[in-house]
C-alpha cells in the first residue's frame, strides 16, 4: 500500500489523494510534474523530490514514512516493513509514577518473547532495537512513556499505535472492546483486564504462586498478539476502501506457540475475591 500513497506528502490529504487515484495516478511511478488535480498549497518540485526520496527509503528505514503520516495512517507502513515488527504490551503495578513494570510481552509475528521483573526484564532494553516498528493499542500514551521512564531511554521507533487506526474505522472501548467488536474470543481469560493483571503479580509476590504468574504472562501474550491480527482486519478494511484494495489483502495471521496457559482455578479464586 506504501507505494499508493501520497498523504506523507505536505499538503496531501485523504481527499487530495483519493482525487489523484481517480485521475490514474495510482503509485509513486505514474507521479507527474504537472499532476492532473489541483494541489494546495503544495510546490511541485518539492513533492517530486519527496516521491524520489520516498522510493529510496522504501529499502530503508519505515521511519521516514512514519514521521510523515498522520497516527491514523500508519497502518499503510504495514505490509511492506512487516518483517520489522514487534507487537509490544508492557503490565504494571498501576498507572502512577512510582508504579513498576511487572512483565512485557513482545511478539514479532513469528515468536513470543516474555520478560519479568526480577527475572529478565533488563534484556528487553536491548532485544527492542533489533526491530524498527512498535504496534501496539493506546502505546503513545502509555506503554512507551512507561518503558522510556523505566529504561531511562528513548524509544525513537516508527510507531503504529492501533487505537488512532482502530478509531478511524469505528472502533473503540479499549483493546478487549475493539477485540470483541471484531470476533476476537480470549476464553478462559475473558474478562481479565488491566487490574486483574495487577492482582495476579500481587497473588505470585505475596504467596509465591507461579501458576498466578503464569496466568499473567498468558494474558500480556494474549494482547500482544492480538495486536496482529486487530492489525491485518484494519489493514484490509482500509485497503478495501482504496480502488486496488483486493489485490493487496492480507490473509489472517496464524496464531503462534504460546509458552503459557492461565490457571483457571486461580483466575476463579481471584474473581470470587473481587465480587466478595
């Protein structure tokens, strides 16, 4: 989809863009110095150039792409730096500044890679670089914030954050919404969310139960890869509303080896407490 775009173009919109394709510009190679639609408050030798360096950096770094598009138009980086991936979900003590990473989940379509605190949470500061591209839901405003403080780093990353994409299509209600929205079933996990997720570190700190543990391990994976697949339904939905949408779908991701499973008697025995 990258090479159909022009919104990473200064003064290059939605609607601008949808005139161009009509007109039969549908890629970056049919580009004309005198485009046959008008373009505000855009200098043509200046776009021309752009499409050229556009061209260059598709072998290089999304990040070019990604400081030119709106948060609502990342999912175009998709398809094309797709092997570049890390679909990220970080756990925490709470929301405050004196809270604590508990366990960060990191997928990169391919395998799951799990660290926890006190165990290995130090060797995600090195293990994040070799990718190019976070996805994550809500990301901006939490996850990345919180690990820059944690690590005491800066985390300079193209950066997808599905719920600017997700809203745009009509989605919203936080990540368990948008998934249930979409026919996404988490079983015997549904309806643990974020606090839950702090219960279960407390019950695996206080009374040494790895099986809490576990469980919340199994939860943080479950919403790193989701992310996936939350990804490839808002990739193909926008893609279907462009005139080449259907030779660029993606199929539905596969779901990959998960090392943990929740512990159902202790997801239980924690919900019984919270209804108490």
């Amino acid at each position: 989809m990258l090479t159909h775009s022009f919104t990473h173009l200064p003064g290059i919109g939605t609607k601008t863009e949808e005139r161009l394709w009509q007109a039969g510009i549908h890629q970056w190679s049919q580009w004309q110095d005198m485009p046959p639609v008008r373009l505000p408050n855009s200098s043509l030798p200046d776009l021309s150039n752009l499409l050229r360096l556009s061209s260059e950096n598709l072998t290089k770094s999304p990040d070019f792409f990604s400081r030119r598009l709106p948060a609502n138009e990342q999912w175009r980086l998709f398809s094309h730096f797709r092997d570049r991936v890390a679909y990220l979900d970080i756990e925490t003590t709470g929301l405050g500044q004196d809270s604590e990473i508990t366990t960060i989940a990191l997928y990169d379509g391919k395998e799951v890679h799990c660290y926890v605190n006190g165990q290995n949470l130090e060797d995600f500061e090195n293990d994040i670089w070799q990718y190019e591209i976070l996805v994550t839901y809500n990301g901006k405003t939490f996850d990345v914030p919180f690990l820059e403080r944690w690590f005491r780093t800066k985390l300079t990353h193209a950066h997808i954050d599905l719920r600017y994409i997700l809203a745009k299509l009509g989605f919203k209600g936080g990540l368990k919404g948008c998934e249930k929205q979409m026919g996404i079933n988490r079983g015997a996990l549904d309806g643990v969310d974020g606090y839950f997720a702090v219960l279960l570190w407390q019950d695996y700190i206080n009374n040494n139960n790895e099986k809490a543990l576990e469980t919340l391990l199994a939860y943080n994976i479950e919403d790193s890869v989701n992310l996936e697949c939350l990804l490839v339904e808002a990739y193909n939905r926008n893609v279907l509303a462009t005139p080449f949408g259907k030779e660029l779908l993606l199929e539905a991701p596969k779901t990959p080896f998960i090392p943990y499973q929740p512990d159902l008697s202790t997801v239980e025995r924690l919900k019984n407490r919270l209804h108490c």
